[in-house]
C-alpha cells in the first residue's frame, strides 16, 4: 500500500480511533463522520476471493468507497471488529464471527488524520495466513 507518509506520524489510538469512527459511521450510515474519516481520494482495494483469481480494480473516490463499504457491511454484518496497529503504519480492523474465528480484514493507512488507503481481505487463504500472523503477534506482546 502506498500514501504513507514518514513525516506524519500517529499515535495508535489516535490511528485506531480514525478506523473504528470509520467502521461505526459506515455501518450507522451517518454519513458527517464518513467524510470526516475519509480523504476525497481515498482508494479501497478489494481482494479476489481465493488464491488464482484475478482481483478486482481499486475503487477510487471516497463515494465510490463509501457505497462499496455499504456491500462489505452486509457480508460482514454483526462482527466483532477489533482494531489494532500493524506495524508503523497499518490500522488493522480484523473481522471476527461470533466464535472468535477470523472472517476478513480491513487494513487502512492514513494521510492527514484520514483514511487514505482501505484493504478487504476476504480470500480464505489470506485470513488464515493473516490469522497465523496475528496469533505469532498475540503470543510476542
């Protein structure tokens, strides 16, 4: 993912708090805080589906992503979505069943205190690997 900035840097409750505004504002439909959370030129990229098949173009444009979150909320809907910091400059929003098992995640960088950059990961193979990732992660703190 590219629109990093190294000279902007968050803290990560002040980066996390940017994605989880987001997630409850684009689930409420409350649009304020949407455009609040969201640069003009915000671009979403979405993942296949599975390992092998094409991925879809990125969506550009903060409507754009905003109506295609609307989608990804009917997937997703009634999820626990934690947020966390990966990294320097990734706020992971992992998507997680009733069970506690990982079903998906959103992955943002941010540009100016806003949401520039938004991630799905859906792909079955990838949230099991991003699953193996975040429990070596949860066993090193």
């Amino acid at each position: 993912l590219r629109g990093w900035y190294p000279g902007l840097v968050y803290s990560s409750a002040e980066a996390e708090l940017v994605l989880e505004r987001f997630i409850f504002a684009s689930q409420s439909g409350d649009m304020e805080p949407l455009l609040e959370t969201v640069c003009e030129d915000a671009v979403l990229m979405r993942d296949a589906g599975d390992i092998g098949m094409e991925e879809p173009p990125p969506i550009i444009g903060r409507e754009l992503l905003l109506e295609q979150m609307k989608r990804i909320w009917t997937r997703f809907a009634g999820m626990l979505m934690p947020v966390r910091r990966m990294g320097e400059k990734y706020e992971l929003a992992e998507v997680r069943g009733a069970n506690g098992m990982l079903a998906g995640a959103l992955i943002a960088t941010l540009r100016d205190g806003k949401i520039h950059q938004l991630r799905q990961i859906t792909c079955p193979t990838k949230v099991r690997f991003l699953g193996r990732i975040l429990e070596v992660d949860q066993a090193s703190i």
